[in-house]
C-alpha cells in the first residue's frame, strides 16, 4: 500500500459539535456585543472625574 493510502484510511473521527459553529459565532457576537454596551456607557468617566479632581486639587495648596 502506498503512504497516501494509509494515511487516508487512517483518519480520526471527529468529534461531534454542541451546536453549529454559526451558533457558537452568534453567542461571541452577542458577549462582544453586550461587553460594547458597558464600555460604551463608562466614555465619559474620566471627564467627570477629571473636572472633580482638578476643583479639589485647587483648595488644598499644594501649589502645583
């Protein structure tokens, strides 16, 4: 027998899925989806936390 012979008879079976692959896809949309969401909703954080900080920085004179 040749080698290309064996080779191919010598296959493993593959493993069957949960699920299809598009509903494992649809699932990481939704996770990076959901996870945009709460990114999205911090974007203005660090503005008004930097307009606190610089008002309280002004009245304990350290005079930077």
């Amino acid at each position: 027998m040749s080698l290309l012979v064996v080779l191919a008879e010598s296959t493993e079976e593959l493993a069957p899925l949960l699920m299809p692959p598009l509903a494992f896809a649809g699932i990481a949309a939704a996770i990076f989806i959901a996870l945009g969401f709460v990114v999205f909703s911090f974007r203005d954080v660090a503005n008004r936390q930097g307009q606190g900080a610089g008002k309280s920085s002004d009245t304990h004179g350290a005079g930077h």
